[in-house]
C-alpha cells in the first residue's frame, strides 16, 4: 500500500495568464494578463480559450530562463562555469567548486513552471467539449500535458500523476498530499496517450503563427518512445526512482520503443506539413529570419510591446519570464579598449548583448566538437568569433584609432578575433586590454581558441539580441531578448530516427542512420555568408561533408553531430542523461584560469555521480508537505537529502 504525502498543488492561482483572439484569426496570440484561473472561468468558451494561450505562454518562464539554461549545459561538455559565475552555474559544473542540491534554484524551474500547466490543461480537457471547443483545440491542451510530463519524468524520475483530484484530473483545490508514480506509470499514462491523441486531432497546418500542429506532436511522441527505451534498456545501470523494475505495463520491450520512435519520426519527415529544412544553416539563427519554416515550437517574444514580450524592452534582472539565456555565455567584451577607447560597446545586436560571463564553452568544442571549421558552416554560424568596433554608435566621430601593430582600426573593423585554428605565432600580451595577442600584419588583437579561459572566449551568436528599433546607435542591450526561444526544430525529425536506428530499429529504404545524417551534414556544407568575417560566402562544400561521414554510425557520433547541430540551445544535459553518456563524455574538460592573461590550459576532473542523473525535488516542495522527515526523505530522490 502506498502512503499518501501532503504536496503543494495550489491548482487555481497561475500566474501570466493570456486570451486568445477570436478563433478566426490567423496570425498571433494576443494575451490580456489574468491572476487566476476559477473552476467557473473553465465553464466558459473564453475561459478554456485562455488557459490555452495560458499554455504557450508559460513556455517563457522555462525556454530562455537563464538559470533553468544553465542546468541544461553548465556541467556538459558544451559548458562549464564563467569568471563571473555564481553559485547558482558552480555548482552544475560538478568540478568540486559546488554541488546540486535540493535547494539549488536551476533545477527546481521545471517542477515549479510544469504542474500548473499540467493542471490548466486537465482543466481544459475536462471543460472544453462543454463549451463546444473543437477537437483540434482539446488537443493542443493534451500536447501540451504530455509535453510537460515529458519534461518533469526526464528530470526528476516518476512524478505525481494525482494533483489531488485523481490521476490526470483537474484540481480545484490547494491539495498538500501526493503520490510519486514510477517513470513507466507517467510514460505511458501521461505521456504516450496524450500525444497519441494529440497527433491524430492536431491540425496539419498551424491554427496560429506558433501554435502546435500534428508534426509537432509527431516530434515529441518520436523523442518520447526513443528516451523510454534508452530507460528500459538502462546500458549502464543507472537508478531509477521511485525505484521500479525496467519493464514496461504494456509489455514492450525497448526495441519496440526503438523501432517506434523511428517510424514516427520518419512520418514527420515524409509528411512535413508547414515545415522544411531551411537551405543553410546560417538562416536557421539569423536574427531578421526568426519563426521560420525549420522552427517547429519556441516560447514567443516580441519588440512590439512589452505586455507581449513578458518582459521589459529597456531592462531585465534576468527573472520570471525573461528570455536572458545567451546573456550567460557572453563574455564581457566592453572591457576591449584600444588606444584608451571603449572600442567594442554594449550594443542590442546579436553579435554583443548583455554580458554576464557565467558560462564559458571548453576548449574541447573547439578542438573536438567542431574541428572541422573551414568546410562546416555550423562553428561559423554558432559563435561570434570577431569583435567589431563600434564606437561611432555611441556618437563618437573618432575616425579611426591604432590597433595592432601600431595598424589603424575603422568603425566596423575587427577589433579582437577568435581563430578558427592555432597558430603558434601569437603572442600574448595585455593586447586589448584582455590579454589578448598580436600577429605580424594584422590592426586586430587575436586569440587561439585552445588556449581561452573562463573571462574571454567566442559568445553565442545563434542565439543573440536581435532588434529592428535601434535607430542606427547602440539600441537598448539592457532590454531582455525579444527572439522567439527555439524549443523543436524540424531537422530533430532526422536525429531521432537514426538514434533509433542506430539502437536497433529496421530502417526504411533511403533512411538509414548514416543517409538520415547525411541530410544534415550536406546543409552543414553550404554556406551563403561567412559570419566571423561579416562577408558573403557563397560555397557548397556539401560533398567533402558527406564524404566524411563514417561509414558505420555510433551513438557517440550522433551526440556529436547533435552537439554541433544544437550546441547551446539547452539540449545537451538531456541528450547526455537519455544515452547515459553524460560521465563518459563529460568527466574532464580544458580550459585555461580567470585572469585575462590566463592562456594555459588546465585539465579539470568532474564528479558525475549516477544519482545525478535526475534532479532533485525542490526543497520548497518537500518544506510545504505534511510529513515526517523520514517521509521527505522517501520523497526525495537519492543522493539529495
């Protein structure tokens, strides 16, 4: 018999709540904020309405939030902690400066943003065919159930199916008594169903700009059978909790999740709806392209009004709905000073931004992950590698100063720039102002990127400011980024399928592992604009690309062909936990120390424990149950108390 544990579920009170436009509408969301949702307010056409604009909305508090980002990479072979790094990203790292714990705040967002959303769903489901919404429309709310399950069970382990009111059941009261299901109950009770549904009632084409279609569901249904069945295989006896044998109610095994996943990713590639593989992959970040036919779904922002956006336009504490994410892996560049000027000044464009320098990539992403930088367009349109001079932005006419070499720089010049491979050449000095070296013959400060440190390195242009209001000067950099934040993107449909294949799934003809990568890696090849050297480039180097696949594809090869596809985008710790790669491919890293002058490579040791795996209950949680300290601690996963 299980016991019953008092849990926080206060079910009626959200917050950021949004209407939407009449159903005949055919462009955005537009929201009116509400403090709460009644069981009354769910009684009406209006009030469903809104619970699931409700549900897009809320994206924002998880998608972009800088601190739930952070938990996502720091800590992965994408990232480790900044020089200006707090507590907070320390103790992702794992490197003996921090440690997870149940009172971390990164990984308590999921579990505090997903169960009212969950909630306001159930809430839909069970109200809208009252009040006559259409199928189309209950299965938006059941997509975006099952979308939030997915989240909290590949984070935490089982979840609450119950938020008091009966499994899957709207709550209309504050319930402080709960149950955690096993990770095969919420797959298949809160997962599977759901999508299932949501995939057969959703539209083909988008009812709105953004909102969710049959593909999407495809996706996530895809990635959802292909994380279950990497659990039930479990290759490297990593713990559940709470603890349940590795068998699935249904009676399938993981190759059948396996074969599963493939066949419903190779559906959303041959049935693509509104979506397609955009021709480059430079267009897939670059700012003024933003909701493009690759962005399946992405928590909204806008520049037009800061109801809308959900954050303020001018500044941000980088809080609540804040999409502030790549301010935490922008090193602080306004310290480049040439000649005595502030030659590189803040700026809203998507090669500057806000710094915070929380987060620094390793030098492993230069030299392994993206080795190969002359023919993959993907390191050129991933990192800023040239810091431009910018001063005349700011209303300073100085025509020119001296870089160097004693070598004039012009507005629009590079000032300091990351090479894109080691030349011994360099030598160091205090160049710039941040330790930066010089090479004969050019007016630009230069940096090898094997030998960055945690204060200066490459920032990430793909997902950076983007403003069409700054008037030709420096705009407002302070204001939160008003970019959609990518969640799903249509070349994922193509990833899943060959992990599947690769663990086992019979391909189809054309669709095996290596012709899937392939896809990816010929559009990798094509380049139309050289972004490092603010140029056009129009070169196809598509078939070297090919060429070079290997000829048997591994599950390491597609976590690094996933790593230079999506690096930085906040998939990585999930990606390492699904495979169970993440201590054998995260256990070290280099990276040189915190001082500017810091160009020697240290070799750090990461802890990566297999209780790691999933994160812990929020403490708040466990604080605001009922219940013993021997019951907390059953409640908790282990390795946390």
């Amino acid at each position: 018999m299980k016991n019953r544990f008092k849990i926080k579920f206060i079910a009626t009170v959200l917050i950021a709540v949004s209407l939407l436009m009449g159903s005949c509408t055919k462009d955005i969301l537009q929201e009116a904020p509400r403090s709460s949702f009644t069981p009354d307010f769910f009684k009406t056409e209006l009030g469903v309405q809104g619970g699931i604009t409700y549900l897009y909305s809320q994206l924002r508090y998880v998608y972009g939030q800088p601190y739930y980002y952070n938990s996502l990479e720091t800590g992965t072979d994408e990232y480790t902690y900044g020089q200006s790094a707090d507590g907070n990203f320390k103790d992702s790292d794992l490197s003996g400066v921090g440690q997870i714990s149940s009172t971390s705040f990164p990984s308590s967002i999921p579990w505090n943003t997903a169960f009212p959303a969950i909630n306001t769903a159930s809430g839909i489901i069970e109200n809208a065919a009252a009040v006559g919404l259409s199928d189309a429309l209950i299965a938006e709310a059941r997509f975006f159930r099952a979308f939030n399950y997915f989240l909290l069970v590949q984070t935490y382990g089982g979840v609450p199916l119950d938020l008091g009111a009966g499994n899957l059941q709207f709550n209309t009261s504050a319930v402080r008594t709960s149950v955690r299901n096993t990770v095969p109950e919420v797959y298949t009770i809160g997962v599977f169903p759901d999508l299932v549904e949501a995939v057969n009632d959703l539209p083909v084409s988008a009812r709105l700009t953004g909102t969710v279609t049959k593909n999407v569901a495809r996706l996530f249904l895809a990635k959802a059978y292909l994380t279950y069945g990497w659990w039930l295989q479990n290759p490297n006896n990593i713990p559940t909790y709470p603890e349940s044998p590795r068998t699935d109610p249904d009676g399938h095994d993981a190759a059948y999740y396996f074969q599963q996943a493939y066949n419903v990713a190779t559906a959303g590639i041959d049935n693509p709806g509104d979506y397609r593989l955009l021709n480059y992959f430079y267009d897939v970040h670059e700012g003024s392209n933003d909701r493009h036919a690759e962005m399946m779904l992405y928590a909204d922002h806008t520049e037009a009004s800061e109801q809308y956006n959900g954050a303020s336009l001018s500044w941000s504490g980088a809080g609540g709905a804040d999409n502030a994410a790549v301010w935490m892996v922008t090193s602080n560049y306004t310290r480049i000073s040439v000649s005595g000027k502030a030659a590189v000044q803040r700026e809203a464009s998507q090669s500057l931004g806000r710094p915070w320098t929380r987060m620094a990539p390793t030098i492993n992403v230069f030299e392994e992950t993206f080795d190969e930088k002359d023919l993959d367009s993907r390191y050129d349109g991933t990192f800023v590698t040239s810091y431009r001079a910018n001063w005349n932005k700011s209303g300073d006419n100085t025509p020119s100063i001296s870089g160097a070499n004693g070598l004039p720089i012009f507005p629009g010049d590079k000032v300091v720039s990351y090479l894109d491979e080691y030349n011994p050449a360099v030598v160091y000095g205090n160049g710039a102002g941040i330790g930066a070296g010089v090479l004969p013959g050019r007016a630009d400060y230069v940096i090898n990127t094997n030998e960055i440190n945690r204060k200066n390195y490459p920032g990430l242009w793909k997902l950076g400011t983007y403003r069409t209001d700054n008037a030709g000067g420096l705009g407002q950099p302070n204001g939160a980024v008003t970019r959609p934040f990518p969640i799903a993107k249509f070349s994922e449909f193509y990833f899943i399928a060959a992990e599947a294949a690769v663990k086992g799934a019979t391909p189809a003809g054309g669709k095996s592992a290596r012709e899937l990568i392939n896809v990816i890696r010929a559009r990798a090849g094509k380049w139309r604009f050289d972004n490092g050297e603010q140029a056009v480039r129009m070169e196809d180097n598509s078939a070297a690309m090919v060429l070079a696949t290997p000829a048997i594809i591994d599950i390491d090869y597609i976590l690094a062909e996933r790593s230079r596809e999506y690096f930085g985008e906040g998939y990585r710790w999930l990606d390492l936990v699904r495979t169970q790669k993440w201590a054998e491919l995260a256990s070290s890293y280099e990276i040189a120390g915190n001082n500017d002058t810091d160009h020697t490579p240290v070799l750090v040791n990461r802890t990566i424990e297999k209780f790691h795996y999933i994160r812990p209950i929020p403490q708040g949680q466990l604080d605001n149950m009922d219940m013993t300290d021997a019951e907390r601690a059953a409640f908790q996963n282990p390795g946390y108390n």
